[in-house]
C-alpha cells in the first residue's frame, strides 16, 4: 500500500472510532482532503482512492490544480477569500467556507448571479476570539447571517471554524463544543429559511474532538499527505 492510502486508511478508522464513541455514523461526516502545496500527482490519488472532497485555501494554486485533477471531484474554498478574487472560484468549488463579511457575500451574490448559479456558503467564525485569526465574532454571527439570507444567489449552509493550534486536542473542545451549540440555535432560529446542514471543523491535530463535539465535515491536510515542511 502506498503511503496516501495507508494514511487514509488511519483516517478513516479514526473517524470511525470518533462516531462511534459520540453515537454518530462515519457516514454522516464528510471528508475533505486538503491539497494545499500538494502536487496532482498526489492529489489524483487521493481522490482515486475515494476522497471526491478536495479543499484548497488559495485562489492561485486552486485555478492551478483545477483543470489537472480527472474525474469529478468536489472542490471546496476553505481559505481566507479577498472580493477581488470571488470571479476566479465561482464555478470551480461547490462550497465556500470562509465568508466572513457582508460585502464579500455581496461580491459572491454578484458573480455567482453573473454565472447563473447559486453559491453554497458558510459562515467562517472566530470561536477563540483570536485576534490573528479570520471570520466572524460569535456575536457577529446573527447579523452577518441576516444579511447574507437576503442575497438570492447564495445559500448559506452552515459554519465553519479554524480552531487553535494547541498541543492537546482536548484544549479545543470547548470550542467546538460552542461552535455545535450555535449551529444547533440558529439551525432552529432560521429553519423557515435555511437549511443548515454543514458544520466544517476538525483539522489533523484535532478532528476526532471536533467529531465527537459534531462536526459533520472535517478538513485533513497533514493526516492524509503527510507534513508540508
Ligand atoms: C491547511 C488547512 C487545513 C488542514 O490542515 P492540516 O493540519 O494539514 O490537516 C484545514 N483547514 C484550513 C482552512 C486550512 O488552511
């Protein structure tokens, strides 16, 4: 077995181990290999193996990747997005995870009603309070949501977190667990007007907490290409 399969493999199991250990089903949480810096090589067998879900951070080494990938995988943007660049994905990802501000919502309405497609979406939160860090306040998450539902050319999905980079996975849960109370709140507030049902959070370090807390989509990078350095 080559080495992505043998990763994957581990993955797979693990996400297995966390479902079951919180009464969910494997089934029910999406894997999304992350491909940032990864050849196509590599990222073809990825996806060979199964892994339909690509995710990429950056505009260029999406636009790059893109047209060398065969078969149909499913991209998604997960990375920090600037308005000038919505018109380069709009078409290529069927998900945008990072949307944290009104008028980048409104340049994504724009270009997504320019291609005649509705762009699914979610809203990128700031669980930690950290100050480096992109996406929405949690007080900032209700009025952000307000306006993005009275775009017509997007539909919001769901959340989306980038948790901390800490030693123990464990220092995450609560985190996570917050980020599951909100979508769960708001899940109910807007449910005449939205159907949410994508909570994307969980990374190499900490994804069997973020599943066992209920992530129903996880992003793998290091796990499943090994590490980047
Ligand atoms: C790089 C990245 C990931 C994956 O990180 P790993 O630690 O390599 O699994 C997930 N989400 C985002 C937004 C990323 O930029």
């Amino acid at each position: 077995m080559d080495v992505i399969a043998k990763n994957l493999a581990g993955v797979q199991e693990r996400i297995h181990r966390a479902a079951q250990k919180s009464g969910r089903k494997a089934s029910d949480i999406t894997l999304v290999g992350v491909t940032k810096t990864i050849d196509a090589a590599r990222v073809q067998r990825l996806y060979d193996l199964g892994v339909v879900n690509l995710g990429e951070n950056r505009v260029q080494e999406l636009c790059a990747k893109y047209p060398l990938i065969q078969g149909e995988p499913v991209w998604h943007m997960i990375g920090h997005l600037q308005t000038n660049k919505v018109k380069h994905v709009i078409g290529k990802v069927s998900m945008i995870h990072s949307v944290d501000s009104v008028k980048l919502g409104e340049e994504i309405d724009r270009q997504a009603a320019k291609a005649g497609i509705i762009m699914n979406v979610l809203i990128e939160v700031n669980i930690a309070q950290e100050r480096t860090k992109e996406g929405v306040a949690e007080s900032g998450v209700r009025p952000l949501l307000e306006r993005l539902l009275a775009l017509p050319h997007i539909k919001v999905k769901g959340l989306m977190t980038v948790a901390r980079y800490v030693e123990n996975e464990e220092d995450n849960r609560n985190d996570f667990f917050k980020m599951k109370r909100l979508f769960v709140d708001l899940a109910e507030e807007y449910a005449d007007n939205m159907n949410m049902g994508c909570l994307s959070m969980g990374m190499t370090n900490d994804y069997e907490v973020a599943i066992e807390e209920g992530a129903t989509m996880i992003r793998i990078g290091t796990g499943l290409f090994g590490s980047r350095l």
